[in-house]
C-alpha cells in the first residue's frame, strides 16, 4: 500500500497506519464501525470505535450517532496490563475529539 490515501468502493478515503517514533496509528472501517487505534513502542493502546447504526433495532437503545468511545489499555510499571473504558468523545468544529458527559 502506498503512503498516498485511497478511495473505497463506497467513495471513503483509507489512510494507511502512519509509523513514527515508537508510535504507530491504524484507522480501520467496517460495516458497522469505524476505529482509530494508537499504540505506542511500550504497548499502551488507545482505541476510538465509533458505530454504524445498528441492524437490530432492540441495540438502538445504546446507539448515539456521531459518538466516539475510547477504550485504554495500559501497561503499568510492574508489567501488569490494565485497561478502563473511558467514555464518549464527539468532534468539534475544528476536528478534534473532545469528551462529552456521560
């Protein structure tokens, strides 16, 4: 794959992983989701999903349109892994994610 963006089937654009000092960032789409991944050289990740709208209409109850969530996980200084759910983002008018109120 080149550095380049690509166009989709369905006219969206793939921007392949960027790698950058210990850091690599992937965005991945699916049917029902879209995600943005960063990990770094350490092993601490942070995962943004966002999700399609659902197919089963009983799941709409927990479906909001437009938010992101983000999922952490880490590796703390004795090598024991954790990871938390860390809430909603939604994006501003400049394109950054910022936390709403749950």
């Amino acid at each position: 794959m080149s550095a380049a963006a690509q166009t989709t089937k369905r006219g969206r654009m793939v921007i392949p992983p960027v790698q950058r000092a210990g850091r690599k960032v992937e965005i991945s789409e699916t049917k029902d989701s879209t995600s943005l991944k960063i990990v770094d050289s350490l092993g601490n990740e942070d995962s943004y999903t966002r999700w399609g709208v659902p197919t089963n209409p009983r799941d709409r109850v927990w479906w909001k349109p437009g938010c992101w969530h983000l999922y952490r996980s880490r590796v703390g200084n004795d090598g024991e892994r954790w990871s938390a759910a860390c809430g909603r983002y939604v994006m501003d008018d400049f394109g950054f994610l910022v936390q709403v109120a749950p």
